[in-house]
C-alpha cells in the first residue's frame, strides 16, 4: 500500500472518536446557515418554497456528511469484526485521546514481538482500505 494512502487512512482511525462532534457540527452548518441580514425593510418577497423540503434535500445530499458517515460506519466495522489483540494495538496507538506509546511500547504491553503488532496494525488498515473501497 502506498504510504499516502496509508497515512490517509491512519488520519480516518484517528479522527473516530469525534466524529460524532463532525457530524452534528456539519447537520448544524446545514439547518442552520448563517444568512447575511438585509437592512432594507419591505420589497423582499417571501419565499414561497418549503423550508422543511429543502433542508432534508441539504442533509441526504451533502457530500462531506455523507462521506464522513461512511468512513465512520466503515471503522466500526473493521473495529467490531477485529480481534481482541488488534483491536486492542489500534486503541492504544490511535483512539485513545492522549497516546504515548509506539509500536514498541505497545508490543511491551501486550507481550507480543514488534513484527506482530506491525503486522496486526497492517492488516487492519488494509481492511479498512478494502471497506472503503480505497
């Protein structure tokens, strides 16, 4: 796998913790966006549009939201069908909010050799990129 892609996806297992804060913070931009006040009083006419049907349009349509959903539901996934172990070397090098340990230190933890964790580590990241479709 090539290293960017890699990095990429290291950055979408990284960010699953907070999606849910980038999920209601893109629904909120679309509900509610920021409209410039008009000053001049009368002369606007009324929208005659529903405002309701737009705003579900905005939501089902929107790219960023839809993207970021679907890279959220794809690292559940490999989260919710990994073992143990992996799932384990993953949350302690990328999901936890503060990580200090390295790949060594997580080996030491764990009591498994250093190519193992690598290994683990590479897998998952490949599972993703196949959920992906990456």
């Amino acid at each position: 796998m090539e290293r960017a892609k890699f990095n990429y996806l290291i950055q979408i297992i990284k960010d699953y913790p907070n999606v849910p804060k980038y999920l209601h913070e893109r629904e909120d931009e679309i509900l509610h966006p920021w409209h410039e006040q008009d000053n001049n009083i009368g002369g606007g006419r009324p929208s005659s549009s529903n405002g309701q049907e737009r705003l579900l349009v905005k939501l089902s349509d929107d790219r960023r939201l839809n993207a970021i959903r679907t890279q959220y539901d794809a690292v559940g996934r490999c989260l919710a069908n990994t073992d143990p172990d992996t799932f384990r070397i993953i949350n302690e090098l990328y999901l936890k909010p503060r990580t200090t340990l390295t790949v060594d230190g997580v080996a030491d933890l764990l009591h498994m050799p250093t190519p193992t964790v690598r290994k683990r580590k590479s897998r998952f990241v490949e599972t993703l990129a196949d959920e992906l479709g990456i």
